[in-house]
C-alpha cells in the first residue's frame, strides 16, 4: 500500500512540475549542441594542438599508464560529488538559481563538444571512443544530473514563493526532507557511474585503442 502511495505521489510531483522538468532537458540538450558548435569553430591549428595532446592520452592509456583504479574512482567520484553538492546548495539558496542553470548548460556544453571533437578529428574510431569513454556512465551521470538540477529549481522556487508571497503558507520542512533524501540517493547513483568510468572505460578504451591503432 505504501509503495503505491509514493508511487502515486511521484507521479503527481512529476506531473505538477513537468514544465521545469522539460525546461531543464532541453537546456542541457542546448548545451551539448553550442559544444558540438564551438568544435567546429575551432581554428584547424587549435584542433591539431588539442589532438596531439590527446593523441599522447591514447598512448598513454594503451601503455597502461593511466592512474590506478581506485585513484580513476576516487576522482570522478569526488569530482561528480561536488557538482552535484554545489547544485543542491545552491537549492537552498534564492540567489542560486539562475548559477544552477548556467552549471547545467556548461556541463551539456562540455559533453557536446568532447563527443563533437573525437568525432570530427578521428571520425568513426572517435565516435566509438566517446561511445566507450563517454556513454556507460553518463548513461547514468546525465539523469542524475538533470534530475538534481530541476528539484534544485523546484525547490529553490518554493524557497522564494516562501519568502515574497505571503499567501504561500506550504511549510518548507516536508520539502525538505526529501530534498535531502534527493542528494543520498543522487550520491549513490555517482559511486555506481564512477565504478564504471574507473574499472569498465579504461579497459574498454583501450580495446578499442588497441583495435583502431591510435596510439
């Protein structure tokens, strides 16, 4: 019965808020396109430049000499932490929203243009690089990301009806709650991605690096 319940209530909160939900996807999906934009301004010289060190990446990761495992989990793990701690703070905060928004796009941004470089400068063998460098965890970093964005949104929101509209008289504290319980279950969701990015791309990188002779 309690399962149907919060089922029933996260469907309606979905409902409620599918405008914000939506504005948030596409936000992040304007992001990605400027990135894949901004590769293709790129002077043929800052490409050349931007591919060497790149190219020495590759070399590096089919000599095995990238950093360990656990040194690869430890620093996506803190890395997406923070993101995502910085997102909810911001949350809490009136004046974070719009910085919110802004994170978001420049993290669309970034994913654009990664995948938008190795595709144009390695063509085939650069799309199946960003597809086993790139896709298993932001498979799960991307949701995660836009989800912690738009409840961040949300209740930044009902933060500032709280404070301006006197009329609002819905407590904070229930919002909050589940807002706090929102970041747990986002941190969890970034260990499982990290795991992948430290144990499962470097070994997959490096078949496909291996197979394509980039190094």
């Amino acid at each position: 019965m309690k399962k149907r319940l919060y089922q029933s209530n996260a469907a309606s909160y979905f409902r409620e808020h599918s405008s914000i939900f939506l504005f948030i996807v596409v936000l992040f999906l304007m992001g990605v396109i400027f990135g894949a934009i901004v590769v293709n301004s790129m002077s043929i010289t800052q490409k050349e430049d931007l591919f060497y060190y790149l190219s020495q990446f590759f070399g590096q990761v089919s000599d095995g000499k990238v950093a360990e495992d656990n040194d690869l989990f430890l620093q996506s793990f803190l890395h997406n932490s923070k993101f995502i701690g910085l997102i909810w703070v911001l949350g809490i905060s009136i004046i974070g929203l719009p910085v919110i928004l802004i994170l978001l796009f420049i993290k669309g941004m970034v994913v654009g243009f990664t995948v938008g470089f190795l595709v144009s400068q390695m063509g085939w063998n650069g799309f199946m690089l960003a597809f086993v460098s790139i896709l298993p965890q932001n498979l799960i970093i991307i949701p995660v990301f836009i989800l912690m964005a738009a409840f961040s949104v949300i209740f930044s929101m009902r933060m500032i009806k709280q404070q301006f509209m006197k009329k609002y008289a819905q407590p904070i504290l229930p919002f909050f709650k589940g807002y706090i319980l929102a970041l747990i279950v986002a941190v969890v969701f970034i260990s499982a991605a990290s795991g992948i990015e430290a144990y499962l791309s470097p070994w997959l990188m490096k078949t496909i690096i291996s197979t394509a002779s980039l190094k």
